[in-house]
C-alpha cells in the first residue's frame, strides 16, 4: 500500500460525525443541514432536457480530450466571462469530471515526489483534496494562514519563508476560497504570479465558486483574468478549475474543466489518458447547454443574494460574521468553541453546521478554523431563513 494513505486525515464530514455521536435532536424540529456546499437549488429544466436527448451517446466511448463543442463553449464562455483573447479551445481547455477529481490529479501529474524536500502550498483553511493530493504525490504540505487580520482572510505570500519557496512545485489558491470567500486581488495574483517566474512552481486556481457573487457589476477576478491583464496572456504556469456543481446546481453531474497554460495541459492530457477519466458523451451534451445559457445563472445569483441579504444581518448581532466577497458560505466566529457550538447547536435546535477547526491544520502555532462555523446557505431561501432563526434562539441562551 502507498504508506502515505496513512497520513490522510479523516474527511471532515467524517470528524462531524463522531462529534455528533450520542446526540438526539429534538423531533419536532425537522433537520436543516447547512454543513455540506450541496447546492440544493433546482437544476434548471432545460439541461435535465439536453442530458435526457444524448442518452444515445451512452453506446460509445468518449475521449479523454473530450468533444469539440464542449470544449468551444468552454473557450466561448471563458472568452465572454473574463474578457479573454482567443483562447484555443483545443491546448488551453481540458473537460474534467469535476474540479475535485481535477485538482487531486493535476498535483499527481505536476509533482516530483523524488525531489527532496518536495512542497505544496496551500491556503488554511482549505478544501481537504489539497492535503491529500500533496500527501499522495510524494510531497508535503505548507499551510498558508488565512486568518481576519492584516488582509482580512487573504494570503501573505511575504510570510513564506524563502527557504520554504525554493521547494514548492505547486500552490493551490481558492478564489472565491472555501470557507472565507476571499476573491484574490489584482496585486495578490500578480505577486504570486512573479514568485512562480522566480522558483518555477504552478499554480492551480480553484474556482468553483466563481459564479456565485452579489454585485452583477463586479464580478470576482479570475487567475486567467488577471494573468491577461498583467500581459500573460501565455497563461505560463497557471492553470484554473471550474465547475458547473455551483454555477448550474448540477453536482451529480460531475461536470467541470481546467484551462491555462497549453504545456502543463499537454502533460496533464497525457496522464489522464492513462488515468481513464472520460466524461460521458451524454455529460458532454448537457455541459454544452449549461455553459452556453447565463439565464438560469442570473436567476441563481438572485436567489442566493435573496438569503445573504436577509441571513446576514439577522445573525450578525449575535455572531461575528459579514457577507464575504462571493461564495455561498457564512464564515461566522462563535462565541465558544466550535466543535461546542456546532454539537450544541445540532442537539438543541437540529441545524446542522461545521465546525471551522476541521476545515484547517494547526500552522504557524494556531489553527486559522479554531471558533468559527462554516454555514453553507445552499437551501431553499424559506428553510435558511428557518435555520438562521433558530440559531439566533440558540446565540440567546448562550
């Protein structure tokens, strides 16, 4: 067995679990789970339709490179989205079944685990894949701190020391990030742009939340964006993911891609060829229509402004929370432990939310997750509202 599957952490789902061991919540409470970014929106008619026609493309195999029209849309909504040049939508786009089977293959593909000293830099708090992809490649983590001072959740890349820099081959950002909702900005993207001239390393941008933010106006920067706007057009070194799980509310469909750097995707195509991840062709279709409608994404915004418009205020007078730059979660400091208040809070008032302690790693002396909940306003805006209520019951007794 790879003898690094042992250093892998339990889920954090996982840890929520035996937290709430022995707990009997009360019955006449019907339970809102607000602990998992499941978008529960309806996925809109119309790509249920596109993916009900090409039912028929299930009798072959799809290629791992995917079709031509799915990956021209994807080019076609990037071009349109961040105000791209021409992408080529035939080296610089890759379909993928989803940015979490993404991002932990890009690391096995991009990694020299042989290398001493071998580093990956990740945000902290983080989406767990980051650990587990760097574990699993051979390499190891670095924790960047993304605590309420100085840049409020945002990275301090000058707090790395440049001893640790000479050894990372990969830095994953979250932009919008999970949990905070931090959107990097301009200069932020340009300093870590700079660094990976410097020590040579990629970058994988996470950007799976990209499409859910509150100003139709201003929209978050992406690192393709950025890297355009700062004479990169090249993409070097730089490649993002997506997804349609948020954008669409289609998770089951496992639908995303990655775009960049046309040389680290050469490479990344190659493995994956290997690595047997084609998306079904049937996929493939109702990706197309999903990517080509703004429609339905306009209306999901709305909805999801609908609840941090109401949601936020309501709770901010008991708990220390704000509306973050993009993203569907609350980031809300607790005023007692976490794992307290989030056990507390599942026995008395049956609302489930997950302890920001198991979204990051002690570095640096503290962990950045310690006394806060990460509140995902996936359902419905009637059901929300219900579990915001009842947690300003519970902040009451508290």
């Amino acid at each position: 067995m790879n003898p690094n599957l042992s250093r892998l952490q339990p889920y954090p789902f996982e840890k929520l679990r035996a937290l709430f061991q022995g707990i009997a919540p009360p019955t006449g409470l019907k339970p809102i789970r607000l602990s998992i970014g499941e978008p529960q929106h309806p996925t809109p008619t119309f790509i249920l339709q596109a993916l009900a026609d090409n039912l028929g493309g299930l009798a072959t195999y799809p290629t791992t490179q995917g079709s031509d029209a799915l990956r021209e849309a994807i080019a076609g909504w990037l071009m349109r989205r961040y105000g791209l040049p021409a992408m080529d939508a035939g080296t610089q786009v890759l379909p993928v079944n989803g940015s979490r089977e993404a991002l932990f293959a890009f690391a096995q593909c991009v990694l020299d685990g042989s290398r001493p000293g071998a580093k990956v830099l990740s945000p902290n708090p983080f989406y767990q894949i980051y650990e587990g992809a760097a574990l699993l490649a051979g390499a190891e983590p670095v924790f960047l701190n993304n605590t309420a001072g100085g840049e409020r959740f945002g990275p301090n890349f000058d707090s790395v020391p440049e001893s640790v820099w000479r050894d990372v081959q990969l830095v994953f950002v979250c932009s919008p990030g999970n949990p905070t909702g931090r959107v990097l900005s301009l200069d932020e993207w340009g300093d870590l742009f700079e660094r990976a001239d410097r020590y040579g390393f990629a970058i994988a941008a996470d950007e799976c939340y990209s499409e859910i933010y509150f100003d139709e106006h201003n929209p978050p920067l992406g690192a393709l964006q950025a890297a355009h706007r700062l004479g990169r057009s090249d993409f070097g070194n730089i490649v993002m993911f997506s997804s349609l799980s948020k954008r669409s509310n289609v998770p089951g469909m496992r639908s995303g891609f990655v775009a960049g750097d046309a040389k680290l995707l050469k490479n990344f195509l190659r493995y994956r060829t290997y690595h047997g991840c084609a998306m079904s062709p049937a996929v493939q279709a109702a990706s197309v229509a999903a990517w080509s409608d703004e429609a339905h994404v306009l209306e999901n915004r709305r909805l999801y402004r609908e609840k941090f418009d109401r949601i936020t205020p309501l709770l901010a007078p008991w708990l220390e929370v704000e509306r973050p730059d993009a993203g569907f979660y609350l980031w809300a400091r607790t005023p007692i432990a976490d794992t307290e208040f989030a056990r507390r809070l599942q026995a008395e008032y049956n609302v489930t939310v997950l302890p920001g302690s198991f979204l990051a790693r002690e570095a640096a002396g503290i962990n950045p997750g310690e006394n806060y909940v990460r509140i995902a306003l996936v359902a419905e805006p009637g059901e929300c509202l219900e579990a915001a209520e009842r947690i300003v019951a519970f902040c009451q007794k508290l």
